[in-house]
C-alpha cells in the first residue's frame, strides 16, 4: 500500500514526487513502462520558462504559472540561453501581423538529457521515493484504490493516484479513461512539416536559440534545433513522425537548423478525434512514401515538381539531408490543401522576416504531427478527476513541455497535501 502512486517518470510525474517528498509525504511509488522516461525530457530537453509558452491558458494564469516555473527552475537549474539582437526581426514580424516571443530558454541537449533525469531520479530514491522502470500499468481500479501491473497481475494499493503518462500514453490514457467513467475530448491535432536549412540562411538562430512566430491561420514555429542538431523520425503505431534534436553546446555543428512549422487544427462533428484524424493523414504519408517519411527540396516544392534522391546531390542543393531514411517525393500529394497552403503562405513570411529560409536547397519534411491530449473532465482545479485519481502533464492537455509539465504535476501534488 502506498499514500500516492504516480505513472510516468517524465516532468509531471517528477514535479509531483519531489512536491510531495518536499511536504512530509514519503510512501510514493513512480512506475514508467520505459527504461527511462521519454517524451522532451529525454529527447533534447529544451525547456521554456515564460508564459504563456507550454501552458494553455485555459486552464493556467499568469501569476501561477510564473510562480510554480520558480519552483520547476530550482530542480532543473537551467543556463538560460542569451537573447543577441532580435528587436530587428520582431519589427519585420509585426510588419507582417506575425508575433514573435521572446522567451527564457534552457536548452540541455539529446547527449546529456539522460545524465539530467538519472540524477533526478537519484535524488527521489535517495528520498525513500520507490521508483519501478520498465513496468506497466495495465489497469486501474479507482473504486477499490488499486493498479494492475502488467505481466505478473501484481495488485498495488494506493490512497492517491497521479496518472502522468505523457503524450506517448495516449491510448493507455483513453482505456483508464474509459473504464473509470471519465468523460474527455480529444479534438485537436497539430499538422505539419519540419524544414532543415543551413544555419546560414536563417541566421536568427544565433540570437535566439528556439524563436517563436506566431502566424496568421493558426500556425507556429515549434522546437527549433541548431548547432549539431539533426531530424529524426519516431515510430507512431501505424506511422512514422519527424522531430528534431540537437546535442549540447559542446558537440561539433552541423551547419543546419531545423524547426517544424504547425498548423492547429480543432475537429468539430462529425470527426471529432484528433488521433483519428492524424493517424489517417500518418498512413496516407506513409503509403505514397514506401513506409518512410518523405522529403522534398523548397526548389523543387516552388516549381511543382517531386524531388528526386539525384536532387539531394546537386549545384544549389549543397547539404545531405540528416534524416537518412526519407523518400524523396512531392509533400503536396499528402498534405490536405488547405493545411498546405497556410504553412506555405506563413513560410513566405518567415523568408521575409528571416530572408534566406526559402534558399531552393532548404528541405522540407513531412509527417510532423502532434496530437495534443484527451483533455478529461477535471472536477477541481487540480487536474482530479475522481475522489482519489488525478490527471496531469501533456496527455492530459495540461500542459505542452517540460517546464509546464512539472508545473502541472505540482498542482496535481498540492490537491493531495491539502486534501
């Protein structure tokens, strides 16, 4: 029997173990079916310390994200990136509608993000917290206050509960949902593609490690890598994704940036499922490209033709794509036309506020597709959602990032201290 059992080791989890350690409460058992958590954490660890970035604004104000992003600073320790001159690109940017934010960023690296979450860890069991990887929860039983493990069938008793699986739990997410009652939407997807370019053609970087524009039509900028940064794809069940990372400081360059340019989209009847919805677009992007994601030169995406592997090769088109894997092909054949011709006509913006993007060898990547969370039903500010069973970080649209994800395990915590 434990006072609180917590699901998911990744940034929500984590804020709530230390909240609870930090208040008297020292019967906490973590359980993570990973080996080590996944999800931003691990993968970059690029965190953002201002608000609104991360939190969504419905749920979160100002004033009590800024003071619980004080507490997330404390066990993280960011070196917060220095801001060059950028006041240049925010007025090309407000010339063109375009917001750009200035945010406080720490940026740890793919390299060391494993180090960083090993001595978090470190410190919980050092605490008494009992920590359980590579183990999952197959079910729960929130009326008789127990869960499953999967496997062996073990039965674990707990007093409170915090599920914190993070957006890779979705489809668990949804089953414990479905079998305690909760009701929940699920209605927003964001559709898109991930471009690599030479650092030199979008110099903006080297003032400002990860800039934010928000665009006309719904769409953003998101998880700008530069210095040795890289893309990468990541296994969906019926799909593959692409991402972006990059290594610490210390680590050579490449010479390339990469960024995902978003477009939100909300569903509304009668498709109403954002995992529905990406899943079909993630199929569709595989079957035109062999099962791989695809990719296509801005040159060849201009004139209205595929790329080819020979255009990854030659005159203007002077670097390798870092996503090895990728098919060749032309993105307007899976991208729906109207999601295209948003991000295409927010790219032309960027390209003037930031000349040089659009350079004809710039690549273009696609599926980038985040969906966003199944939002539950909260009965309290909290994130609870039955007497004893709480909900938090970016599975459960509480959150999108690190910062804000250890922000929203804090007030899950803090439902359970004050009872």
């Amino acid at each position: 029997m434990y006072d609180v059992i917590i699901i998911g080791t990744g940034p929500a989890g984590l804020g709530a173990a230390f909240y609870l350690v930090e208040n008297g409460i020292r019967s906490i058992l973590m359980v993570d079916k990973s080996r080590l958590c996944t999800g931003g954490l691990r993968n970059d660890c690029k965190q953002n310390y201002t608000f609104p970035v991360g939190f969504p604004e419905d749920l979160w104000s100002r004033e009590e994200a800024d003071s619980l992003l004080e507490d997330v600073a404390c066990h993280l320790e960011p070196r917060y990136e220095e801001h060059g001159n950028v006041e240049i690109f925010r007025k090309r940017a407000e010339k063109l509608g375009v917001k750009m934010l200035t945010v406080r960023q720490s940026h740890v690296g793919t390299d060391k993000s494993s180090a960083l979450i090993r001595d978090l860890l470190a410190k919980l069991d050092s605490s008494g917290v009992e920590i359980r990887l590579s183990t999952e929860v197959s079910e729960v039983d929130w009326e008789n206050s127990s869960v499953t493990i999967a496997g062996t069938g073990e039965s674990l008793i707990f007093h409170n509960l915090i599920a914190a699986p993070g957006r890779a739990g979705y489809e668990w997410l949804q089953q414990i949902m479905d079998t305690m009652g909760v009701k929940y939407v699920d209605n927003v997807v964001d559709v898109g593609v991930r471009v690599e370019a030479r650092e030199d053609n979008y110099p903006v970087v080297r003032d400002y490690y990860d800039p934010k524009f928000i665009f006309p039509d719904g769409v953003r900028t998101f998880c700008t890598n530069s210095g040795a940064a890289f893309v990468v794809q990541e296994k969906y069940q019926n799909y593959y994704s692409v991402n972006g990372h990059a290594m610490s400081r210390e680590k050579k360059s490449t010479g390339l940036v990469n960024f995902a340019m978003l477009k939100t989209i909300t569903l509304t009847d009668p498709v109403v499922s954002g995992h529905q919805f990406a899943d079909a677009l993630g199929q569709m992007a595989m079957r035109l490209s062999g099962g791989k994601p695809m990719m296509q030169r801005v040159g060849d995406f201009r004139m209205g033709k595929r790329s080819k592997a020979s255009t990854f090769n030659d005159d203007l088109y002077d670097f390798a794509p870092t996503l090895k894997g990728a098919t060749p092909g032309d993105i307007s054949l899976a991208v729906p036309s109207k999601i295209l011709r948003d991000i295409w006509r927010s790219m032309k913006m960027l390209d003037t506020i930031v000349p040089g993007i659009l350079h004809p060898s710039s690549i273009l990547y696609y599926p980038e597709i985040k969906t966003y969370a199944n939002r539950p039903e909260f009965i309290d500010r909290h994130f609870r959602v039955k007497r004893n069973v709480f909900i938090a970080g970016d599975g459960a649209g509480t959150s999108r990032g690190i910062t804000a994800a250890w922000a929203s395990g804090i007030r899950a915590a803090r439902g359970i201290v004050n009872g």
